[in-house]
C-alpha cells in the first residue's frame, strides 16, 4: 500500500467515531498548505522596518505607535516575511516593557505582550531555524502566561526558553536570564538565572571562567562579528550589548546580595571600547556606588518606582540599555 495512504488511514482511523462532519473539518484543516516564507523587500517594507531600528537606537520610545503601525501595514501587505513580523513583535516588546516611560500608561498596554507573541509566532513559523525568535517566542509566553494567570501558558513558555536555550546558548542563556531575573530571590528558578548569566561569562571566555576573578579583560582579544559568539559583543544590533549585559548580571547579583560580586561585575561595563558613548554609564557608577543600600530595593515584587534604583528588567531602559547608541 503506498505511503501516502498510510498516512491518511492513520490520521482518518482514531477519527471514525467522531462522524462525518468532525473529520471533514479536521481533515480540511489538517491537509490546509502552510504559509510560505516570503522575504521580498518593498520600498515600504524597507522603511518601515529601517525606522524601527532607527528609533531603537536612538531611544525614541515616544514615537513607537508610528513604527508599529508602518510595520503593521507592511506586515498585512506581505504577512510572510519573518523579518517584519519579529521585529513587529519586538516593538510590541518594548512597549509594554518600558512603559514607565509613559505619564499616561494605561492597562491596556499588557495587550501588546499579545500581539508581541503573535507576530514571534509567525516569526518562528517561517523561520524555524532562528533561535532567537523561538526566544523572544518564550519569552512572551511567559510574560502573557503572567499577565493572565494561566499556569499552562507560563508552564510552556518556560519549557520552550530552555529549547531556545539549548538551541542557541549564547544568545538564550541571557534571554532566559532575564526574564527570570524578577523571581523572588527564593526562588530556585532565580538562581538558576543568575547561573546562566555565569554561563554566558564562560561562552565570552571559551572556557571554565574563574567566578573569583571576575575581570574579563583578557579575554578582550576574543571579540568577534562572525558566528553564534557574535551576539556576546558590542555588535550593529545592539550597540552597547556588553555595557547592559553587565548592568543586569551586576543587579542580578546585588538582588543575590552578593554586592561585593556585583561590584565587580558592574566593572567590566567600563571595559567596552564605547563606554563613553553609552547613555546608561551614570546609572552603572550608580548601581556600584549604592549596591548595599540596593540588595532590598530589588528584592522588591513589584517596580518601586525608581527607574535608577530597580531591577534592569523593570525600568525605563529594560531594551534601550543593549540597544540605544547614544
């Protein structure tokens, strides 16, 4: 019997008691084509998504409605281009994770972690091979399992970060981290963030870092813009991806209470060949400065209010700190 009977057979097989009416849609739906990628750029498709990146790097939180909407329409004009439906998904991100930002945020900005995991969802779908959606994807459904107290949700997402995770660690180690990283302190999970900010440490330094030592200067000479280690660096993307790695690993810590750790940390921001440029330095020497006085405040369930003395993950600059240039 050829295979492809087989493979209807046993599909319709477990379906004969149902009746007719419940195979033919489950069917229907079963044997629908997949969408295809399609990755064609339009004159509108390219600015729309050069003015996200342009608005990111400059920390223009302010004008994110027009770039969701740009994108948005080049997303409905061509709804099979990877690219555009996660960086869509990224905005949505930002918004809702940098809403302190706004004087007048509602609650319905929790609605944009739902459109975020939509369009990570197409992302993946048409990209499956590019981990760091399958991340952002992860990530999304843990923060919308969150918002809306659905256990299954919260309980996939987290499944889902540790495949993204092993999928691309240099990049999901952190991601994971960082969404983690707003745990209580007793939570085991919390100190399993901090481990993969460890983690990433040791993929910086190709090797068992040594956690007494903390200073990363030797291994400066390591930097690259080629393969999966790229994502560790300072790199077009994110402009300052080292400075703010190091600015949640420190707070991660202080969180710990581990401050003489985090101090040291802290530190290896200043190592950054653009450490001057970055706009984040003041609340860096800050953070080293007050990591005592901080370990309490960031203990803290819920934002205190503060966007210099809180949790990285919950300020004003929980993406711009990676991202924004100057």
């Amino acid at each position: 019997m050829p295979r492809q009977i087989w493979a209807v057979l046993l599909v319709l097989v477990p379906l004969v008691g149902l009746g007719c009416a419940v195979v033919t849609q489950r069917v229907a739906v079963w044997s629908a084509p997949d969408k295809k990628p399609d990755a064609r750029i339009t004159p509108a498709s390219k600015a729309a998504n050069d003015h996200f990146w342009e608005t990111l790097h400059g920390g223009r939180y302010e004008e994110l409605p027009k770039v969701i909407d740009a994108l948005t329409a080049v997303y409905l004009d061509n709804p099979n281009d990877s690219v555009t439906a996660a960086h869509l998904g990224f905005a949505h991100i930002w918004r809702v994770s940098e809403r302190s930002r706004d004087p007048h945020v509602s609650p319905g900005v929790t609605d944009h972690i739902v459109l975020a995991r939509k369009y990570f969802t197409e992302a993946v779908r048409l990209d499956p091979d590019d981990a760091r959606y399958a991340g952002f994807l992860a990530a999304a459904e843990l923060a919308e399992g969150k918002v809306h107290r659905d256990e299954k949700l919260t309980r996939r997402g987290y499944f889902n970060m540790m495949a993204a995770k092993k999928a691309f660690p240099e990049f999901n180690l952190f991601t994971a981290g960082y969404l983690l990283s707003e745990l209580p302190v007793t939570d085991t999970k919390f100190r399993d963030a901090v481990e993969y900010q460890w983690q990433t440490v040791d993929l910086v330094a190709e090797e068992k870092y040594d956690r007494r030592t903390v200073s990363l200067e030797k291994y400066l000479h390591k930097e690259t813009t080629t393969g999966p280690k790229r994502v560790l660096w300072n790199s077009w993307i994110a402009p300052h991806n080292w400075e703010g790695f190091f600015l949640n690993m420190g707070d991660m810590l202080v969180k710990q209470g581990d401050t003489a750790a985090a101090r040291a940390v802290y530190a290896n921001a200043r190592l950054s060949r653009t450490y001057h440029e970055w706009p984040y330095r003041d609340v860096l020497e800050t953070r080293i400065a007050q990591a005592d006085e901080n370990v309490e405040l960031f203990r803290r369930e819920t934002p205190n209010g503060d966007p210099i003395r809180d949790l990285m993950f919950r300020t004003r600059f929980a993406c711009t700190g990676c991202h924004q240039a100057r």
